[in-house]
C-alpha cells in the first residue's frame, strides 16, 4: 500500500497528502468540483465529501482546499487513510487524457513585491514544494519554463515556490513596460503543458535539505532556537512578498546570525531595514539576547 504524508501549507484551508511514487508526468490538474473531475476517479470520490473545495494532482501529492466547516485535525486522518485504500484498490488517480483536457484555464496575476526590482506572478496552482532559485540561465535544468523566461534579455534571477513565481529584473525595462508581456508568457506555456520544474532534477536541493535537517540535531540550542523562530515567524512573511530565508550560521563569539535571502529579497532595497528593524529585534527580544546581530551573507 502506497504510504500517505500529510503535508502543511501556507494556506491553512489547503493539506496536501504526499505519495512515495510520481502520480502525474509534469502535469498539474486542478478541479473544482465533480463535474470538472471526469478523468480523475479519485478526485471524483474525494467530491463526494461535503468538506473538499478543490483537488490539486501534481507531481507525487494531491492537494485539497477545505471549505470551513471542519478543521483539517478532524479529518485529514480519515481522508489519508480514503486515499490509501482507493490506491490500494487498484483506483486510478487521472485517465490518460487528450491534448484538449490537458490545456486547462490557467490564471496568473503580477504582485507587487517590497523590492522594486522584483515581481511575484501568482498562478492559481500548485507548481512545486520545494523552493528554487535560478540566478542565470545555466541553472535551469530542472526548469524549462525559468530557462525560457531567461531568454528575456530583461531578467535578471527566477525563484519558485508553492504557486508563484518571482522575477528580478535589470533595470533596463520599468514593470508597467514588460509585466503583461511576462504574465502572458506564464500563462501560455503552462496552459500548453510546459514543464514548470521537474522533480526528479532538484533532487540535489532536496537531499540537501534532508542533511540541513539532520545537521539540526547537532546544532547548539540558541542556533536551534535561531532556526525556529525564523521558520514560524519570519518565513511566512517573506514568502508572502515572494522571497524565502534560509539560516546560515550562528556565531556564539561575536552573537552574528548569517542568513541566505532569496527571490524578492535578494537584492531588495528594503531587506537590510528587514533584517535589523525586523528580524534582528525579533531575535533579541525571544532571545533575551541584545547583542545579537543579523547579516545577509548573500548580501
């Protein structure tokens, strides 16, 4: 029986329930209701719950949006356990579909980022669960769509995560210029199938999470404590406004926290007020430690 891994994400209403195997071939479906899910018999199934929103099949997870009248605490157990049995059963997750279904709607929308250089394009689905920067062109291999936005002479570095994707550009071109030429482009080639990321090549930045975390028993407790807080309390402000913070190293000497920015942080004008009117007295005031300082050590 293919094991189930429930997984959080920023949006309370939304689990997803992770498989061990690929389910999908860099493809992504989103359905809204039963109608919509006539070549997912599990989708379908999963409708027939008074609860289930939306379903979201990609890569090796089903993701499903709640409606609010239940907690995910009460059901995401029994749901899990619905999916398992379905798999086990011999139920199939999505028919083999033509190129018509396959070209789903896809909406995408520019959001503006604290970094003027920087724009978050939302799609509303699921396009990966790890996050990846792409600083040049010759990066991209896990990702056809960064490499062909690089062919744009206008930009500059690519990050993806959850359902967005953030775009640094030079300074030769303003937004207002080149934003519907960018939106358009997103649009079109994930409409037309194209591959966003594909798993099976960020691997490498997987596996080194995996030893991040396996490093973090190691770690001495205020590095630990460093980790937490930034994990609870600052990643999901920074990847509202399509960045992410990583830590880097705590220094006990000197009391300096190094962290990696990324995405729209990167660069952003307003990232070293961030990192010392925010972040650092963050720090100080849960550490009871005024000493302690936070640098970029990508800066």
């Amino acid at each position: 029986m293919s094991k189930i891994t429930i997984k959080e994400t920023q949006n309370p209403t939304i689990l997803k329930f992770e498989l061990e195997d690929f389910i999908t071939q860099n493809e992504s479906f989103e359905f809204k209701n039963i109608d919509e899910a006539k070549n997912s018999p599990l989708a379908q199934k999963l409708f027939y719950l008074p609860f289930v929103k939306t379903v979201y099949i990609s890569g090796n997870f089903i993701g499903i949006e709640r409606f609010s009248i239940v907690e995910w605490e009460d059901v995401q157990d029994a749901v899990a356990e619905q999916i398992e049995k379905f798999i086990a059963d011999g139920g199939i997750i999505i028919t083999p579909s033509d190129e018509k279904t396959k070209k789903q709607p896809v909406t995408v929308y520019g959001e503006t980022t604290p970094n003027p250089s920087a724009l978050k394009f939302v799609v509303n689905k699921m396009l990966t669960k790890s996050p990846v920067e792409f600083k040049n062109i010759d990066e991209t291999a896990a990702s056809p769509l960064a490499q062909e936005l690089f062919k744009f002479p206008y930009v500059k570095e690519i990050f993806i995560d959850e359902n967005y994707i953030s775009v640094t550009k030079y300074e030769i071109n303003d937004w207002q210029e080149i934003t519907l030429e960018v939106r358009t482009f997103i649009k079109q080639f994930i409409e037309n199938g194209g591959t966003v990321l594909d798993e099976s090549l960020i691997v490498a930045h997987t596996e080194s999470e995996k030893s991040k975390n396996e490093n973090f028993d190691n770690l001495d407790v205020t590095s630990q404590q460093i980790i937490n807080i930034l994990e609870e309390y600052v990643k999901p402000a920074v990847q509202a406004d399509g960045g992410n913070i990583a830590f880097e190293s705590y220094d006990e000497n000197s009391k300096v926290v190094k962290v990696i920015l990324q995405g729209a942080c990167s660069g952003c004008p307003s990232s070293t007020f961030t990192l010392k009117s925010g972040i650092e007295n963050m720090l100080k005031s849960m550490l009871n430690d005024n000493a302690i300082q936070v640098e970029a050590a990508n800066a």
